[in-house]
C-alpha cells in the first residue's frame, strides 16, 4: 500500500510501486488506486483553479504546490466536462465548487490509474492489471459516479487515452450525483 495525498504520482510513489512489481511478480496482481470523496488534496486543487489567489505559495507550500499542480489537470478537465452539461452559468451555482470536487476527484483518479497503467503495468512481466474506484465517505461505498448503478461497489478499468478520460469526466460530470450537488 502507498497512500500519498491526492493519489498524485511521484517518482517515491512511482518508485514503490516498480519495486513491488518487480519484487513480488508471483503474488501481486492489481494496482487499485482509490480516491476518495472531498479529497483535501483535489479541494485544494479545485480552490487553486477557481481562486488564484488560494494556489499555495511561501517556503512551506513548495511541497503543496506540487501536489496542487499535478490535480489541476484532473480539475482542467472536470470544468470542460461540466459545462456543456450544465451550461455556461454553471459557475455561478452555489454547487458548482462541489460538483467540481466531485467530478475532479473521479478524473483524478483515473488519470493516475491510466498513467500507472502506461508506466508501470504495461512494463511488468506478467499478469498485473490496474482499476480505480472512489471510497464515498458518506456511504461508505466504491464506485464511481455515472459509470454504475448508483450504491454499487465497483472498481473500473482505467481509460486508455485522452478521449477515455474526457468520456469519465462527462460520465461523472452527468451523475445523479453531481446533478444533485448543482441543485443543492
């Protein structure tokens, strides 16, 4: 297990990860990445893309600013999801924050399964697949919104490409869930 702040891919991480591979090839047959819901890391991220001004700065947030910086292509793309769905006002919603949270965190972890995929799985010898999936805090269930019966535990097979991670982000970005946190 490595737990790192916003499911974000260093190379420490990246580096664990090579060297279970490597060292445990007979046993080890999954990489899961799970984010979970109201991820600090992703807030942070979705704070620093809607406000600047919240992007951390100072000697202390050298090492928040990359964390944040390796989210904000998951909250990039969040946004571009969310809007042709909800239209161009939707950033004027009092739940256009959470809806991005929600949605960013999804993408996030997507986005590092599909890299873990590119950068790891496909490098190992063997029979080593990778899946992500979303722990809801509330509910206490895994999933990932839109692309499930809603209160299913399911964990999904990482997008491909580029075109994969937009069609997640919509997906998502469609959910009963994050339509509700619109409504809210």
């Amino acid at each position: 297990m490595v737990r790192v702040a916003g499911n974000v891919l260093g190379a420490e991480c990246l580096g664990s990860l090579a060297y279970a591979a490597e060292h445990m090839a007979d046993s080890l047959r999954i990489v899961v990445v799970l984010g979970h819901s109201g991820c600090g890391a992703v807030t942070a991220g979705v704070d620093a893309f809607l406000d600047t001004a919240a992007y951390p700065t100072g000697v202390f947030g050298a090492p928040l600013r990359a964390i944040v910086d390796r989210v904000l292509l998951s909250v990039w793309q969040a946004s571009q999801a969310l809007e042709p769905r909800a239209g161009a006002s939707v950033r004027e919603s009092a739940g256009y924050r959470a809806a991005l949270i929600e949605i960013s965190v999804a993408v996030n972890a997507g986005l590092t399964a599909m890299t873990l995929r590119e950068e790891l799985v496909e490098r190992v010898a063997g029979e080593l697949g990778a899946v992500f999936g979303i722990y809801d805090l509330a509910t206490h269930h895994v999933g990932v919104p839109g692309t499930g019966a809603v209160g299913e535990v399911a964990l999904r097979a990482p997008p491909s490409d580029a075109a994969g991670l937009e069609a997640l982000a919509a997906s998502v970005a469609g959910s009963p869930q994050v339509q509700a946190l619109l409504r809210d």
